[in-house]
C-alpha cells in the first residue's frame, strides 16, 4: 500500500486534537484511524525550524522515511498521519530518518495491536 497525501485542513484539525501522539527527538507524530483502505499522511515544518529551503528539506526528507516505512502499518486498516518536523531533523542523516520512521511506525502497530 503506498501513502496518500492528507489536504484538507478539516481532516489535519482532527488528527491533530483527537489523534493519538507519539514523540521522538526528530518529529512528532500524530495518527487516528481514517476508515478507508489508505494511509494519508502530511508533514509539516514549523518557521522556528529556519528559511523556507531548510523547511522544504525537512518535509521531503520525512515524507519519503515515512513513505519507505509505511509498509509496517499498511497490513491493516486506513490511518491518517500528521507528522510535525523538529529542529534535529534538518541535519539527521537520513538512515538515522528512516530508522526512526520505521521504529515509530512499528511502535503505533504494536500500540493498536494491543487496544
């Protein structure tokens, strides 16, 4: 299953107040349950993170880490994903990204996995 993109600001608003959180020094994520067949997923990066390029990196960079470790949470039903780009993310070697992408994910699958 691949990873679609989240839009609406109706559909981020409720992720983000009724989603469930999970921290980690290089984003914070946020998940709630979509009822569709599909993983939608937005990123954001706050301007304390820097100029719009440093930004813009951020994004791109969380997005294919997620995009590469989303196949762990795809084996059930649709999520809705907001990530929130920390300051640590800028200059993370992206192994160090994508590892923590697979670890967060595995770690809300294991937190649905047992409600």
């Amino acid at each position: 299953m691949d990873a679609a993109r989240l839009r609406r600001d109706a559909d981020i608003a409720a992720v983000w107040s009724e989603g469930m959180r999970i921290q980690h020094s290089m984003f914070a994520l946020r998940a709630r349950p979509n009822g569709l067949d599909v993983i939608r997923v937005a990123v954001a990066a706050p301007r304390s993170l820097g100029r719009a390029v440093t930004r813009n990196r951020s994004r791109r960079r969380l997005r294919e880490a997620f995009r590469a470790a989303i196949d762990e949470l795809a084996k059930g039903p649709g999520w809705d994903l907001v990530i929130l780009a920390r300051p640590q993310t800028a200059s993370a070697a992206f192994a160090d990204l994508r590892k923590a992408a697979a670890v967060t994910l595995g770690s809300l699958a294991a937190r649905v996995a047992a409600t």
